[in-house]
C-alpha cells in the first residue's frame, strides 16, 4: 500500500482508517509548531480561536447549558420541532444496526435533539455528546456544528480535524437551517459517526435534509399567512390582533384574551407575567430564575411554569427568550395608569389606580416596578396643585399615608374646607405614628 497523505482528502471515504492515522499525525505535527498543509487555513483558524478560549485539545468535555430534561423541553418549544419528525425520517437510524446520530441543535450550538440506535447514543454519551451540551467552538471546539455557525455554511470534519483529540474516531457533517423568508439562523443539522460510516453522500443528505426542514418552515408560514407569519404572527404563536388584558392591580391578578372571560392567575405566574410585559427583548429562564427566586432560582421551574401559562392561556409566549408573542397586543391595567400619566391625564390616572401592582408579591423585582409606578402617580398628585386630585389621591389605600400630599392639600384649601379639616387630621395621625 502506498503511503497515506493528510492532505488525500479522497481517501477519507476510500481508506478512513488509514487517512484518519494520517491526520493525527498532522495534528500532532500542526499543534507542535508545525502546521500541516492537511488543514486549511480557516480550520487553523478556527483552532486558534478555540484555543484562545480555554479548550484543551487533550481533555476537553462540553460546556452544558441546560440539563437533559431542560434542553428537551426547550426543543418542544422551539421553533425546529415541527421539522424534527421530518429530518428523522430522512436521516435518522434508531435501527439495532445503526452507526451514525442525527443531531439538531439551536442556533447556538446547543444540542436540542438527538436521535440514533441504542449502540450510537451510548458511543456519544462517552463524549458527553447529549441534549443540553453546547457544540459550539466556546462549548467543546472545532467541530462541523462550530464550522457550520462561524461559516453559515455546510461543514464537515473528520478524525483529527477536530481539535479535541476524542473526537479523532469521529465523523461530523452539518449545515445551518434558516428561516426561510429572513434569512434568520433557527439551528444547526448535523449527522455524526463513526469515522467508517461516512460517505461521498453524507454532505449530499444533509443538505437535503435542511432543504427540507427550510420547506416545511415556509410552507408552515405561508398557511399562516405568509412572511409576516413566520417572523412574528401566526407563525409563530398568538393570532394577529389578539390582546391580551393583565390585571395585576390589587391581590387578584387575572387575564382576560379578546375580551373573553377572566382567568384567575397565580401570584407566581402573575410575577412572571408582569416581567414579560416590562422589557420587550425577553428574559432567559435563568434571568427570570434569578429575578424570582434569587441565587435559588432554578431555571426548571420557570420552565414549567411556562408550561402551565401556556396551558391556560395558549400559545402566548414564545421561548429562547422568553417574551410575549409579536402577534399579540400585550395591555395590562398598570400599564395604563402609566399611560395616563405620559399623557398628563392624572385624573384618568389616579381613577385607573385601583390597587399596587401585585400587591402580595414580595419579589424584588415586582417591589421595585410597584414602588416606580407608585412614586410616579404620588409625584404627579403632589405636583398638579389640584386640592380635588389630593384629597382623591389622599383618600386611596396608596395615598394615605402620603404626608407629602397630605401637607400639599392642607396648604391649598381654606381653613373651611372640609378637605382641610381632613389634610389636618391625616396630618396629625401620621405625625402621632411616625412618633410612635
């Protein structure tokens, strides 16, 4: 036999096991100072960069994202699911012969599904190649996924082209799937093995298999109505023109969808909801963990918490990140006390101003936009020089203890005023407590 080159790329299908011992031998050579000509210039590209960020080509295991169980339940909610059933069918093998995996990650290389034989999943969980793993060049290096997010393009590495030596017995084929009226990354498909079950065809299927997945996409957006559709409408949750009402003044807090009838919400899924509602680029799980339940916030929870939304109240809320629904007119009563008061409609304001906002939450979070939105319709009676809007404000569960506003009311009305018998009275009880 003819001595193997690193640079025959040919062989890798001809002879895998004998080009797959040339490789290693120039990646030996290539990490010792001396690159070899085996390996282009933007796979020593990639290599440097994925150096420079921590991975040790000698024992580097992935970053985890998410648990198992964690990063499934992301893959239901994700966008990719309704092509997944699809992309199996055309490339997956769970037979007890199969070799090789079908992977579909997120568009950061976080793997949110894989599928293959009994034998496959337990060769890949020996490099902790599962759900929740982060395939990307920061997770575990050069890699076809990696190559495919970096290059936006179809990639596939071989043996020791990957940087971390577990992963010379392996074969890698994958390609980005977009969205396919926005151009918009959704994820990445790659097909895994070992490094004798590739073929010529491999690179050939998997773009098959994205075409595939970008035609169902646009197909699925077309039946919803279009481009529209699959950027932020139907397509994707809610239906166009839906509102949704939050009530979360007082200690019910509820929510009404077109005007249908009041679903009585959790206090918990309330706080949630009031979150979602204050910030329109979304949060993470793990940010609204954190906003909830502090350094204990565990991301599972508001997963399933999320779930439970959605049951009650349909497919409102959209995941990675969390955040409501483009389709969807989000209004909520706080809101509108806040609009009222941008307008300078204080009267309209204070009228709206039933009760604080969440008022059993002992959330930080929901504290601060309680007290925000408090101060703002205080400061605002204080400032109007209305003795009428004072005595109304004074008169509120939140504005009785307002001494500021109290003193404005019993310096505005005359001495006759039986408003100002009142601003006097609340004045002396709250001077008595505060003496207390």
């Amino acid at each position: 036999m003819r001595h193997v080159l690193a640079s025959d790329l040919a062989l890798r299908f001809s002879a895998p096991r004998e080009y797959a011992k040339a490789l290693r031998n120039a990646h030996d050579a290539t990490l010792s100072g001396t690159p070899d000509p085996a390996f282009t210039p933007s796979l020593l590209e990639s290599w440097k960069r994925s150096l420079a960020l921590g991975i040790n080509p000698e024992q580097h295991r992935p970053i985890h994202r998410h648990e198992v169980a964690e990063a499934r339940a992301l893959g239901r909610e994700h966008r990719l699911a309704t092509v997944v059933p699809a992309l199996t069918q055309l490339l997956a093998d769970e037979s007890a012969a199969g070799r090789h995996l079908l992977i579909v990650t997120d568009h950061q290389g976080e793997v949110l599904w894989r599928l293959g034989s009994a034998s496959a999943l337990r060769q890949a969980d020996s490099l902790e190649f599962v759900e929740g793993a982060d395939w990307s060049e920061a997770g575990i290096g050069t890699n076809a996924i990696s190559e495919a997010l970096i290059t936006g393009d179809a990639a596939q590495l071989f043996s020791a082209e990957h940087l971390v030596r577990t992963h010379h017995e392996w074969a890698c084929t994958a390609a980005p799937i977009r969205d396919p009226f926005t151009g918009e990354l959704l994820g990445v498909l790659d097909v895994s093995g070992p490094i004798d079950s590739v073929t010529p065809d491999s690179m050939r299927m998997v773009r098959c298999g994205v075409r595939l997945a970008e035609e169902l996409l646009r197909s699925a957006g077309a039946v919803a109505g279009g481009p529209a559709a699959a950027v932020g409408t139907a397509g994707r949750a809610g239906r166009p023109g839906s509102t949704l009402f939050l009530r979360l003044l007082g200690d019910k807090p509820t929510a009404e969808l077109d005007g249908g009838r009041k679903v009585p919400v959790t206090l918990r899924r309330a706080e949630i909801l009031a979150l979602l509602a204050s910030r329109s680029q979304g949060w993470s799980a793990e940010e609204l963990a954190y906003q909830l339940h502090g350094e204990d916030g565990a991301a599972a929870t508001i997963r399933t918490e999320m779930h439970r939304i959605r049951a009650s109240l349909g497919q409102l809320v959209e995941a990675n990140p969390y955040r409501f629904a483009e389709a969807v007119k989000v209004v909520s009563d706080a809101g509108l006390v806040a609009e009222h008061l941008r307008a300078g409609r204080i009267h309209d304001a204070v009228a709206a101003y039933t009760g604080r906002l969440l008022n059993r939450s002992t959330t930080l979070a929901v504290e601060l936009m309680r007290d925000e939105l408090d101060q703002a319709v205080a400061s605002s009676v204080r400032s109007s020089g209305d003795p009428e809007l004072l005595a109304q404000w004074c008169s509120t569960d939140m504005g009785q203890g307002d001494s500021e506003a109290a003193l404005a009311m019993a310096r505005l009305a005359v001495p006759g005023d039986p408003r100002f018998q009142l601003a006097r009275a609340r004045l002396e009880r709250l001077n008595r407590e505060l003496g207390s």
